[in-house]
C-alpha cells in the first residue's frame, strides 16, 4: 500500500500562485504591488504574498459578495444554490 502525504495548503505565495489565487495575470499583479494596492512583503527581489491578507484584501474590495452574486443568478434563473 503507498502512503501519501498529506496536502499542506501554501499560505505564503509567489508571483504566479498569487496570480492564480486572485485571478489575475503576472502582469497585473507586479503592476498592483508596485501601486501598493496589494499586500506583499520582499524577499530579497523576490515577492511574496500572503494568503491570509490576500483574503482580507479581497474581502474589503467594494463589490458584489458570493451569496449576493449567487441570489441575483437565482433571481434570474441562470444558477442553482452554492452546495453547503
């Protein structure tokens, strides 16, 4: 029988993880970083992203949450409820 290891979720992230995590293209979070509009540390040259404050990040944006986005597709019958 093989044992595998257990999956460890990252919490620190690189450029490409971090692009992925926020649906964003590299580009576009080098371009975010450099504003400081997105929270990232230094390590040496290298970015690095915590997935933590990414999240938190996300959740202060202004916008349309899951539940809400999943209500208005509901209301107009394109989607069905988000399993529990």
């Amino acid at each position: 029988m093989r044992v595998t290891a257990p999956v460890i979720p990252r919490r620190y992230l690189d450029v490409k993880a971090a692009a992925i995590y926020l649906g964003m293209t590299e580009g576009a979070v080098y371009a975010a970083s450099a504003r400081r509009q997105i929270p990232f540390r230094r390590q040496g040259r290298k970015l690095v992203f915590d997935a933590v404050e990414l999240d938190t990040y996300m959740h202060q944006l202004e916008g349309v949450d899951v539940n809400e986005a999943v209500a208005r597709r509901l209301h107009n019958g394109t989607a069905t409820e988000l399993p529990k």
